[in-house]
C-alpha cells in the first residue's frame, strides 16, 4: 500500500475538536468490531509523540508505510479497514496532521503542548492517566530500537524514560503501586516531562 512520505515543512494545521473526535470514534468502533492492534486516540498521540521527539532518522528515514498502517492494526489484503480510497486518504490526512500539530507545538510552543492521556475516576476525583499513550509511545521506539538505545542509555534522558515504560508495561515498579490513580497521575505528568525533555534535546 503506497502511503504519502511525511514532510516536516508541511503546513501546520491542527486537528479540530470534531476531527479528534471523528479519529477517536472510528479507532474506538475499529476495537469494538474485533480487530486486533487497533490503537486508541491516546495511544495514537503518544505514538506520534515519540515519532516527533525521537531521533529524528527514524521519521525521516522510515517509509510512512512501515509505521502508519499499525494506527489501525495494518493493512488487510482486502482493503481493509477501510471501507473506500476516500476513507482511506481522509485518515492518513487526519493523522499526518496530527503529526505535524505535535512537532510544530513541540518545537515551536512548547508550554502550550497537551498531551491526549485517559482520564480515570475514582472516588469522585479524575485522574491523569497515560497508560494507553505511554504504550503508544513504545510501540514507536520499538520501530527503531538501535536509533533509540542511545537515548534510553543516556544518563539524564534515560531515568526520564522510566515513567513512560512503567506505565506502557514495560518496565518493573519497585516501590510504585501501579493500581494507585494518585501514582499513576504522578507518573503521566513525569512522562509528559520526558516527552517535553527529548524535544528540547532535538
């Protein structure tokens, strides 16, 4: 399936909150109907995240086809998911988009950047939680893990990373109770700041 190359110099025209939603509606029908790998909005941000703030060879070098298709679990040989080429050609925009909204703000704003993380209730207070985008999140740094080892490796960014493979489940909690919202919350706001940390190194 040919895919359009992603082009940092793009225009910049973020996603409408009706658009967010769209996107977020048919990822969430997609997971509903049974399809395996379907990410979610939030995993979607956080893996376009990691695409922006990670080295920079890995969007730049890596066809769009090695790592668009995974957004809806990959490409079936019958077209699927995708109902038509308009569908189609209206969901790769959406998400190249959302692509270049995230490294433009990131690069350019970056105070006024917001992560898309769950939101979790519990005892009448709503949590942070960026499960589901630190899982995105990894899912893109496994696309290069070489290009990535450095940074993982780097004896600042690297403690800054641990937030982020806590809560994408790759990583063991020592002293850390996962199930906790509070702590889960502490540990969504620390991944934003890695996020935040790598952009300002790039």
């Amino acid at each position: 399936m040919q895919y359009p190359q992603f082009n940092r110099a793009s225009p910049n025209t973020p996603l409408t909150e009706a658009e967010l939603e769209q996107l977020d509606q048919w990822l969430l029908q997609l997971a509903q109907s049974g399809r395996d790998g379907v990410m979610s909005l939030d995993g979607l941000d956080g893996y376009l995240t990691a695409l922006a703030v990670g080295p920079a060879s890995v969007l730049d070098t890596l066809p769009t086809a090695d790592w668009l298709p995974a957004v809806w679990g990959g490409d079936g040989d019958d077209g699927a998911p995708f109902t038509s080429n308009q569908q189609r050609k209206r969901t790769v925009v959406l998400v190249l988009r959302h692509l270049q909204a995230i490294l433009s703000t990131l690069r350019e704003h970056p105070t006024l950047w917001e992560p898309v993380f769950s939101l979790a209730e519990h005892e009448g207070h709503e949590w942070a939680d960026a499960g589901d985008w630190c899982t995105g999140f990894l899912q893109a740094t496994d696309l290069d893990p070489a290009a990535w080892a450095p940074l993982f490796d780097d004896p600042q960014l690297g403690p800054l990373l641990v937030p982020i493979a806590l809560l994408g489940g790759d990583g063991e909690a020592d002293n850390e109770d996962l199930d906790d919202p509070a702590v889960r919350e502490s540990l969504s706001r620390a991944a934003a700041e890695a996020a935040l940390a790598l952009a300002e190194r790039a």
